[in-house]
C-alpha cells in the first residue's frame, strides 16, 4: 500500500506529463481587466461604507470607535491588493508584448 502511494506521489511529481500553457499578453490584460473591476468594486463599497461607520461613530450615543476599522478595512485592502495584481498583469503583457516584437522570448506567443 505505502509503495503505491510513493509511486502516485512520483507520478505526480513527473510535471514532464503535465501539459502547460504558453503566456499570452491577450489573456493577461482580460486578467487584468477583471482584477481591476473587481478592485474598483471593492474600493467602491469599502470607502463609503468606512466614512458612514466613522460618521455615526463621532455622533452622540455613537458606535465603537474600533468599528470603522474592523468593517471598512478589508474591502480597501482587498480592493488595493487587485489594483496592484492589475498592475503587475498589465506590465507582464507588455514584457510578452515586447518580447514577441523583437523574438527573443520563446514563450511570448501571439496566440494560443
């Protein structure tokens, strides 16, 4: 039992089998296209959201201060973090871009 086991880990290990794709600039900036919504979205909800909580905790009879933090926060990092993926996915498609004008990089295909 514990051989077959072994020998399954081998076979899984043997990434020669697995089939990889090449990277495409077109699929990068789709990628990027939708992080960046998703991003925009999150910031979108997350910034409001975190004023009204700092509004209604200053008034009279207010929340807790720690609130705003606690709700608000996660939205805008997350939001922050898929802009900067965004980012990095759009100077990625450039490199491959780059790269394919002047045929130096095996992998930057212009197509799948």
């Amino acid at each position: 039992m514990r051989a077959a086991r072994a020998h399954a880990w081998r076979d899984f290990r043997n990434h020669a089998d697995m089939q990889t794709q090449r990277l495409n600039a077109n699929d990068l900036r789709a990628e990027a296209r939708l992080l960046t919504l998703a991003g925009l979205i999150l910031l979108g909800l997350g910034f409001p959201l975190t004023l009204y909580l700092v509004a209604v905790s200053l008034g009279p009879n207010g929340l807790s201060p720690i609130l705003p933090i606690t709700i608000g926060a996660p939205p805008i990092v997350l939001g922050y973090i898929a802009c900067h993926f965004a980012s990095l996915r759009m100077v990625k498609a450039k490199a491959l871009e780059e790269a394919r004008r002047q045929r130096k990089f095996g992998l930057a295909s212009a197509g799948k």
